[in-house]
C-alpha cells in the first residue's frame, strides 16, 4: 500500500522537523495532480500523465463543459470552470499549468499561493517581471516549480550533455539548431496570432531551441543578434527567426525556425514527428488544407477546440506509434575533438575514429524526465534544472531576440546586465 500523500504544507513541515526528504521512496510515490487547461498542451502531455504510476489525475479546470465532462468520466476525477477553485481543492497537491500563454504568471503565482507544487508550460510567462512574481510565490510558499515541457528535457539533449560534461569531446564551440513546420497554420485562437498575448513562434518555439542551446553550451547567453519574419498579414505574427547566441563560455549558438513551411525537416529525423511518432508525410501539407476549409476565424477555433481534449475530433495517442524520443528539428555540436547530433534514438558521435551511435533504450513513457525533476525537487526541497530562474533566463533570450529583430542591433539579455549591476 502506497504512504498517504501530503499537502505542500505538510511537506514543508516534514522538511522543518527531519530535514530534507531526499529518499527515493519519498520521491517516486503518488501524487495528486490538478489541471489548469485541458487544451493542446495537456493532450500532448496526457500520455505521460497516464502512464507514469507516480500521477494521480483527481481534478482539471476548464471553461469548455465538454472538456470537463470527458475529464470527469475518463478519471473519476472534480472537474471545476475555473482555475480558481482548482486551486482551492485541498487535495491537489500539484497544478499543472496548462492554459494560454498569457494566464501562465497568473495561474502558477495562484496555485503556489494555495500550497501547491507547480508545473507549468513554456513560455514560463511573458515579462521577466512576472517571472520574478512566480518564482517570488513559489519561494514564500516553498514550494517546489518547474517549467516545462521544454525540449530541454529531451533524453537525446541529456545524453550529448553526459558526453560534453565527460570532457571527451573537449569544449563546445558552436551549435547550430534548425527546423522547418507548418506552425503558423494549424488552427489557432485569435491571442495564438497575437504577439502580445504570447502568439508567434518566438514565445512558442524558441523557447525549446534556446532551452536545448543553453543545456549543450552553459553558462549564460551574453549577447543576441536576430531576425524575424512576419510575412503573412491574415496570420500577423512572427512566423520565422533567425538568431546567433553568444554565450559567456565562448561558445555560439545559431537558431533558425521556420514555422511557414512547405518543407518537412523530420525527414532529417528519418521522418520521426517531434512527438516521437511515425510520421506521416502527408500531414505536412494537410495543415493549409484544413485551414482554408475553416473560412473564417470562427470556424478555426472550431477546428482547434474540436482537436482538443473533448473535442469531437480529439483522438488519443496510439502508443504504438512511439518510434523514438521527442526532439526539436537538427542539432549539431561542434565541440574540440567531436561532433555531436543528438536523433531521436540516441546521440550520433563523429570524431577521429569515425561515427558512432551512442544509442537510447527506447522510450517506455515519453516525458518522463519532467516528472523526474519534478518528483526529486519535491522530495530533496531543492530547485530542479529546469526551475523558475533557468526558465526566466530562457525568456530574456527569447525577449532579446525580439527586440534585436524591432531594433536590428545586438541586444545584451536583460537578466544578464541585472546580474551585472547587482
């Protein structure tokens, strides 16, 4: 029989009377978990939610009655309209926040503030300043937040960090990251084509790229020059970038993300999706075909709320499907005495001997390095990798790539001249 799950507080209590729990015991037991959105995001996470035995899904908050309703039969689990009394639940241990881009800062301080462990998904937020305000909560709570899923978190990126970190292939020098998609034109909610409202490929997509740049080559990125492209006024947001990163180590990073594309660069993944499935390659150009069928702006927040979670085109993932880890387009490191490309199966060495694979086991439960961090932050009270401060470095780079781009000038990251003038 499982121990009986705690409340935030009363795991700060245990820590205050028997120091820190650090016990695998501790970290690998069920805990329970409730959803603030149960749109996109949550049905890409859902399938870890549902495979990994330490998640117990017991309530979710959305304003869609057909969302909750599914969520409510498919779980056992309250289902509430508003992320407020989710909150309120006092048998949530952990809120998982999964709602537009611009409720993240909100939601994630209102659940912290409620004793509540916090996931939240990238974008962390969308000013440093409300980054500051999450990771302020969650301190005076002492509880225990992590951003993600970011491909940061992928096991291939993790990997090739082992193998640099080994000192074997010397010191990264240069990381060139690319990928090509149909982003701008899968269905959208107006504030998704919105830049201040966190729309655009920036806030969404360069925040994994620069995630994955920042684990390969450390230390902090002191400068960034970038472009961006905004090249389709009925879907007036950034589409495109392209950014160079100069790290304190260094080392330099170019980030390019192409989110109007006819071309499919998972065929450079040997047609592996993002999500780690067997591709289908005429999905790529299904995207533009679904989108002039929807007419009008009505009609394609219509097709985005029938895809997601309770919708009447939602379809759960086939797990038969998995043929490797997730990832975010290609990756090349170039280190002193190495190449690396981390793939969907492992990482791919080339060096003086030749290539090699370093090969992954495959994946049992996609994802579950999030709950990892999670879990062993929660047990041992201290911060995970991918915490609220590393999160908040990630955005003033994604910040400063937009402001490069508006200014057309190299931009100091602004998290990097605070450290300065502190």
């Amino acid at each position: 029989m499982s121990p009986p799950a705690r409340s935030g507080a009363d795991h700060r209590r245990a820590t205050d009377e028997g120091g820190e729990a650090t016990s695998a015991i501790d970290a690998d037991r069920p805990r329970r978990w409730g959803v603030a959105g149960l749109g996109r995001a949550f049905t890409l996470m859902l399938p870890t939610l549902v495979a990994d035995a330490r998640v117990r899904l017991v309530a979710a908050a959305d304003p869609r009655a057909e969302a909750r309703t599914r969520f409510a039969r498919e779980f056992g689990a309250r289902a509430y309209a508003s992320v407020e009394a989710l909150c309120d639940d006092p048998d949530v241990e952990i809120v998982y926040v999964a709602t537009p881009h611009e409720w993240h800062a909100a939601h994630a301080v209102l659940a912290a503030t409620r004793g509540k462990h916090v996931l939240v998904e990238k974008p962390m937020a969308l000013t440093l300043a409300d980054c500051t305000r999450m990771i302020e909560a969650a301190d005076a709570a002492r509880v225990q937040l992590v951003v993600g899923h970011s491909h940061g978190f992928d096991a291939p990126i993790r990997r090739a960090s082992e193998i640099i970190a080994g000192g074997e292939v010397g010191a990264v020098r240069m990381v060139q990251a690319f990928y090509c998609t149909d982003f701008l034109y899968r269905p959208r909610r107006p504030e998704e084509l919105d830049t201040s409202r966190g729309g655009g490929v920036v806030w969404s997509q360069a925040a994994h790229q620069i995630d994955v740049v920042r684990r390969l080559c450390g230390g902090a990125v002191t400068r960034v020059r970038a472009l961006t492209g905004n090249w389709d006024a009925a879907r007036d947001t950034e589409g495109a970038y392209a950014a160079l990163l100069t790290f304190e180590t260094g080392a330099f990073a170019s980030l390019v993300y192409n989110g109007y594309g006819y071309f499919d660069s998972d065929e450079f993944c040997n047609g592996t999706s993002e999500l780690g499935l067997r591709k289908d390659a005429a999905s790529h150009g299904a995207a533009r075909r679904a989108l002039r069928e929807a007419r009008d702006e009505d009609g394609e927040i219509a097709k985005k709320y029938a895809r997601n979670y309770g919708g009447s085109a939602y379809r759960p993932r086939d797990p038969a499907t998995v043929i490797g880890y997730e990832h975010f387009g290609t990756v090349i490191v170039s280190c002193d005495r190495a190449d690396l490309r981390p793939m969907p199966t492992g990482v791919l060495v080339y060096d003086e001997a030749g290539a090699r694979v370093e090969t992954l086991p495959p994946p049992v439960i996609p994802r579950r390095d999030v709950i990892d961090e999670l879990y062993a932050a929660i047990a041992s009270g201290r911060p995970a990798l991918h915490d609220g401060r590393s999160a908040r470095a990630t955005l003033a780079v994604c910040t400063a790539v937009l402001e490069s781009a508006h200014e057309q000038r190299d931009v100091v990251p602004s998290l990097l001249v605070d450290a300065v003038r502190r």
